[in-house]
C-alpha cells in the first residue's frame, strides 16, 4: 500500500497520508542531534521527510532548551507504518538518526 | 523535482480554484477527498484561505485584501456584518468574544473560523461591496502596502495611491503573474515618514526626485528582497532605478516576471525574492530586467528622503512613528488615528466604527501596518463630537504608550507555525506594563511587537522590543517562552533586533520589561530614544540589563497552549473540540 508524505504550509507539518502528524512548537527528546547526552529539541520548522524502512522521518529546524545549540536535524524518526497505518512515536521517545547509535 | 507544491500550482491554479471552492461548498467538508486535503488546502490559500491548525479541522482563515489599507465607504460595514454572520467558532475568546475582525501587519483583514459551506455567500456580499479574497494568500501578488494616507497627507512627497491601485488592478488576477514562486509582497510609499515599510517587502517603490530633461521629476526608487521571515531577515536592497508613476505600474509586472522567471522552484525555502537577490546581486538583476524585462531605458535613482523616515525607526526627528492621534489632511479636513490593541476588534464595534466613519467623514476607513485603523475625512466642525463618541474610550486616538506601541501577530490560537499564544498575552502584557511602568519623561513612542514564531508576521526584528515565540523549563516543566530582542528599527538605517536574552519564560516578560527600561531610565543620556541608548550601548550590559523577573502580572497560558484543540476553551484536550464540524457546526464523528 502506497503512503504520501509530505511537508506541510512550508515547514509547519509532516503530513502522512494527508494528515498533519507532526510539526512545529513540539519538544523532542533527542540523541546526537546537540552538545547533550539527551537534548530537548523545540521543532520550529520541518525542513524535510523521508522513510527508513518502515520508519517515517523529517529533518527538523530548531533549537535545543538545554544546550541552546540551533541546527538543523538529520532524519529523525517520527513515527511507523504498522500494517499499512500510521503510528506516531511516543511523546517521551528518545529520538535519533538511524545511523548513529 | 519539483515540489508537490509546484505540481499541484501546474494541475490547478488561480482564478478557477474559485469554482472548486463553489462545489465542495455546495456538497460540503466531507466532500473533499481524504486523500486531496493537502493539495486543495493549499490551492484555496489563492483564494484567501487558510485552513486552521490541528484541532480546528474544517474551519478556515479568510484574509480580505484591502490595497494599501483603504476601505472604500460602506465597505467596512459589510467586513463588520461577514464577521457577525460566519466568523464564529465554537468557543469564545476571553478577551474578544465570539465574531472579530483582525486588522493585519499588512493593511489586511483576516476573519477566522469560517465554514467552507459560507464561502459563496461570503464571497456574494464581498462582491458586491467591491471587497475580495483573491490572492491574498499563496505564491502570488499579495495585498499591496503602502502609506496609509496616501493622497490625504499633508506634507506627501509624491501621491502613492493610483500607483499602488494601479498595480493591484493590473496585475491581481492576471494570468502571467499567477503562479510565482512564492510570495510576492509589495510597498508603494509616496510619504516623508516611510510608512510604507518598504524595506521589508520584496518589491518596494520608495518616494525620490530625478532630473529628467533638466527638470526635476517627483516618482519613486526602487527596492528589491526585503523581508522578515525565517532568521533570514533582509532588508531591501537599492536597485538604482527611477520611475515615475506610470513606469511604476510596467516595472512592477516586469520585475515580478523576472522573479516568476528565476525564482527557486525546487525549494521553497530559498525562493523568496530576498534569495534570490542575494544569490545574484541587485546589479545583476538590473541588468536582467533591462535586458530581458523592460524595452525603454531605465534611469538611475533620484534622490531620495530617506533621512526624514520616522515611521517605526525609534527617531525623534519630528515625524510621526504610527497615525494613531488626530492630524490635518492636505484638504483641510482632518483623518482621526485610533489605537486598535493588537489590531483585533469585535464584530459590533467594527460596525460601529462604520458608523462612526459615516456619520462624521466620507465613510472611508483606512488600515494601518501597525493594526490600527484611521477614520478619515473629519471636518474641524465635527471633531469634538467624534472623540466624544464611546468608541473611542476603547480605540483611543490619545493611548499610553504601551497600548499604542504593541503589535501582536495570530499565535497559537490559529496558526500551524506558532510556539506560543500571542494576542490575548500582548493585551495582558500592556495593561501590565500601563499600570505599572512610566517611561522616561518625553518618550512617547515605545514598541513591543510580539510574534509567535520566526515568520515574524508581527514584524517583532523592527520594534525597540522584539518578542517571539519559545518555550523553556520552569521547575521542570516546559512552558511558554520568549526571546528578547534589542535595537531594532527601520528609518535611514535600518537594522533589526539582535536577540540579547533567550527563552525567558513569558510570565517573567514584563518584569524583564519593566528592569530594562529603569536601567534605561538610568543611563539615559538627554533625551536620546530607547533604540538610540540601545545603539550606543554594548550587547553584554544590555544582556545585563533584561532580568527576568516574576511580578504581580499573571499569565494563563504559560502551558503548552498548541497542544490545544482551542487555548481557551474550558475543556481544552486535543480531542475535546467538535471539528471537524458540518455546514451547521456540529461536530462530524472523526473516523
Ligand atoms: C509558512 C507560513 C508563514 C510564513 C512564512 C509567514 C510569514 C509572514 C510574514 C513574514 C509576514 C509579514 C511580515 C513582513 O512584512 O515581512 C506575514 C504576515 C502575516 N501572517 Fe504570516 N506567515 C505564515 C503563515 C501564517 C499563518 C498560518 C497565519 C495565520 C493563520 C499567518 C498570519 C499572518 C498575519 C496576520 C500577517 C499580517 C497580515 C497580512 O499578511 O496581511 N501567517 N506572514
Ligand atoms: S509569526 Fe508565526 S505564529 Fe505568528 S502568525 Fe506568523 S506564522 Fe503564525
Ligand atoms: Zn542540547
């Protein structure tokens, strides 16, 4: 099954199957993104979405509350595609690039 | 490849996106496929739709272009009765109601909660005031700017306002210019006070004198690539071109063809204008127009008057930094400035200022960028009656400062972008700030712009106190926040804000306000201006200077407020909202 996925009202949205999903003003709990072992990212814009396997991703704009460092992301994970739905990751989850570990 | 944007503009686009906006009208909400939400959504913006953010499913933005800010007689009384009539959502405001009017940043109106199902009796009774949507948002000719007493002013350089409504009907609608890259924002300003803010528009004409034939020739320089958004703020650069008026028309389709020609189509966040100037250089785009865009021979530019603009710079040079107050009109009669408190006015009191414009003036009103609103055409006679009038206790044309200086864009209450809530906190903030705070004797003007998010709709790098939207942890918790910014201005020089405290947590705003201004009460020097103390004053001590403090002010929405389906409804939960809802507004079980 074939899924659209998008960004959304220039960097507002991740819209997944053409509902917004995830977006600006959200904190992520983020690693390897800033200076922190765990950062606290505040999402101001998303910049890009992809897919990782099963994994949907979006490289984010924004600013990290306990470092202040400001960057823009690699691919994070937001959420997955479980049979053939969407499912957003956990508000608390611990989010980081695929590769990095 | 091209952005899904690009692909949807190339299907459908323009005018006949109206026709579509008939039919889903007609069948209703539910009528718009599942699977087509994010392309028709962003085709409506073109039509001056906006879809609200999550949790307001099925409601809209609508933003009314009014060029150059000029409401025509009778015209505001139809905005008053639209946003009576569709403007309602399912939970009031506290501090505005149910059914309002926002006068916007850009001389603009925007009406919020609108059905999709009202749209063509909207559209019906705008039609027939000679009122529209069109383009008022999307990649396109947005509502030109200018002056907001363009034709009226006493001391004017050039009459602005045929340009500026010359522009808007030749090129609102035409086919060539349709479909831009992005945004295309234009200022025409005729005035000595620079109340056009031309700097901050990606096309500006600005008021210059020329020598041509050995005589001297009253028109407009021109200015490319200004704007605010995205921490990428520019101001305009000077292209080294002269025009008079009616050139002004022609130069202004030919650089906003150039713009449609070149302008990145790949990645809409470098397409703006202002990338575009800075990847060639306005030399180079010169040369293009004339080469390419133009077919007479362009003049360099005249003279200009920039060294007089007060409008918004933190000057006290002698002209005037906002309209708001009660001034001569060149005819002799007078236009009457009133301070709208973050430019949001309750539908009856927008009727009433109809009213009130009729019975005392020409009928016409006019919309500042500052979100105030000017009832022009008052003759010496009937002055005293209309400062009488009650209207005015509440929209005064003699307000304090901070009442008169404050700017506050849309925020978390409807928009997708924003971080915090922005209005009701900005009204909050200067009652506060009134109450509590005097600013050193002879500083009249003082302001606080306020936006929720880096799009800087509330134009925040341009105020002597820049806010926007953050958030930080307080004991722990996240909560709302906001960056400080210093010395910002436009002016000769413009320059924006250098953002000197980061994520103050909003309840502490004010205290950190009212410490800064005592440290500038302290070191004043004469009677330098807070953005002249600002400009002579290094970056630490002013860093120093803005202590976060908690007062007696109080702030309800230092929560999350976007995790909201309403910020001030009582029960609040994302899924406690009725949207989306049908032609009636009751709420469509969500699948
Ligand atoms: C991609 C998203 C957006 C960006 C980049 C953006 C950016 C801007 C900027 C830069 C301005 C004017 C400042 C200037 O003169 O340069 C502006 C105006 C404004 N924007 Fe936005 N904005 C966005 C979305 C929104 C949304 C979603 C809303 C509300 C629902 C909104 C409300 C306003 C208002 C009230 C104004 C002033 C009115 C006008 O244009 O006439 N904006 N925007
Ligand atoms: S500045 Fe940001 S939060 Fe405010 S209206 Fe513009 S986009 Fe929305
Ligand atoms: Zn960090």
């Amino acid at each position: 099954m074939s899924h659209s996925l998008r960004t959304l009202d220039d960097g507002a949205w991740v819209s997944v199957d053409d509902r917004r999903e995830a977006g600006a003003s959200e904190l992520w709990r983020v690693r390897s993104v800033c200076d922190c072992v765990v950062g606290d990212l505040l999402v101001e814009g998303v910049v890009d979405v992809g897919v990782d396997g099963r994994a949907v991703t979006a490289r984010v704009a924004g600013r990290c509350l306990t470092c202040d460092r400001e960057t823009v992301t690699g691919h994070l994970p937001v959420g997955r595609v479980v049979e053939g739905s969407y499912r957003p990751l956990a508000t608390g989850a611990v989010r980081a690039p695929p590769n990095v570990e | 490849m091209p952005t899904d944007v690009e692909r949807w503009k190339s299907e459908t686009y323009g005018n006949e996106i109206r026709e579509h906006l008939y039919e889903f009208a007609e069948e209703g909400w539910e009528s718009i496929p599942d699977d087509e939400h994010d392309a028709w959504f962003e085709r409506f913006k073109w039509w001056g739709l906006y879809h609200q953010r999550t949790g307001q499913e099925s409601y809209f933005m609508m933003r009314i272009g009014t060029p150059n800010g000029v409401l025509e007689p009778g015209q505001t009384e139809v905005v008053a009765e639209v946003a009576e009539e569709y403007a309602t959502g399912p939970a009031e405001n506290p501090e505005f109601g149910n059914g309002y009017v926002d006068w916007t940043t850009r001389q603009s109106i925007q009406l919020h909660w609108i059905k999709l199902e009202d749209i063509p009796e909207i559209f019906d009774k705008l039609d027939a005031a000679g009122l529209s949507t069109q383009q008022a948002c999307g990649d396109s000719w947005r509502n030109i700017v200018g002056c907001p007493v363009a034709g009226k002013d006493n001391h004017e350089h050039v009459d602005a306002l045929p340009v500026a409504k010359g522009l808007n009907e030749t090129y609102k609608g035409h086919e060539d210019h349709t479909n831009l890259p992005r945004k295309w924002k234009v200022s025409v300003t005729g005035c000595r006070e620079g109340c056009g803010q031309g700097d901050i528009n990606d096309l500006a004409f600005e008021p210059a004198t020329a020598v041509r034939n050995g005589e001297e020739l009253k028109g407009f320089n021109i200015r490319v690539g200004g704007g605010l958004a995205r921490n990428e703020p520019r101001i305009a650069r000077d292209l080294d071109v002269f025009v008079d008026s009616e050139e002004a028309i022609e130069v202004g389709g030919a650089l906003s063809a150039l713009f449609r020609d070149h302008g990145d189509r790949e990645d809409r966040f470098s397409a703006r204008m202002k990338f575009l100037v800075d990847e060639m250089g306005a030399e180079a785009i010169r040369e293009l127009l004339q080469e390419e865009y133009v077919d007479f021979e362009l003049d360099h530019a005249g003279e200009d008057l920039r060294s007089e603009y007060s409008y918004n710079a933190g000057r006290a040079n002698g002209g005037h930094a906002d309209h708001v107050g009660v001034h001569e009109q060149k005819d002799g009669t007078y236009y009457v400035g009133l301070n709208v408190l973050v430019g949001r006015m309750g539908a009856a009191d927008t009727r009433e200022l109809a009213r009130l414009a009729d019975k005392y003036g020409s009928g016409e009103v006019r919309v500042t960028q500052r979100q105030n609103i000017l009832i022009t055409d008052v003759s010496e006679a009937d002055l005293d009656a209309l400062l009488g009038e009650p209207l005015l206790a509440d929209y005064s044309p003699d307000p304090s400062p901070f009442m008169r200086g404050s700017v506050a864009c849309t925020g978390t209450e409807f928009c997708s972008l924003s971080i915090v809530e922005t209005k009701n906190r900005q009204v909050r903030y200067a009652r506060w700030l009134k109450e509590n705070i005097d600013l050193p004797s002879g500083v009249e003007d003082f302001h606080i712009h306020l936006s929720g998010c880096t799009a800087s709709c509330a134009q925040p790098q341009i105020a002597d106190i820049s806010l926007r939207g953050m958030k930080t942890r307080k004991n722990g918790e996240a909560v709302e926040a906001l960056d400080v910014g210093l010395g910002g201005g436009l002016g000769e020089h413009p320059r924006f804000a250098d953002w000197v405290a980061q994520r103050v947590p909003a309840d502490e705003v004010p205290g950190a306000i009212a410490n800064l201004l005592a440290g500038f009460e302290d070191r004043r020097e004469g009677e330098e201006t807070f953005r002249e103390f600002v400009e002579r004053t290094d970056e630490e001590t002013l860093a120093d200077l803005v202590v976060p403090e908690e007062t007696d002010y109080d702030d309800p929405y230092m929560h999350n407020t976007k995790l909201t389906w309403y910020p001030y409804a009582e029960a609040d939960g994302m899924d406690e909202g009725p949207a989306p809802t049908d032609r009636d507004g009751v709420s469509l079980a969500d699948d």
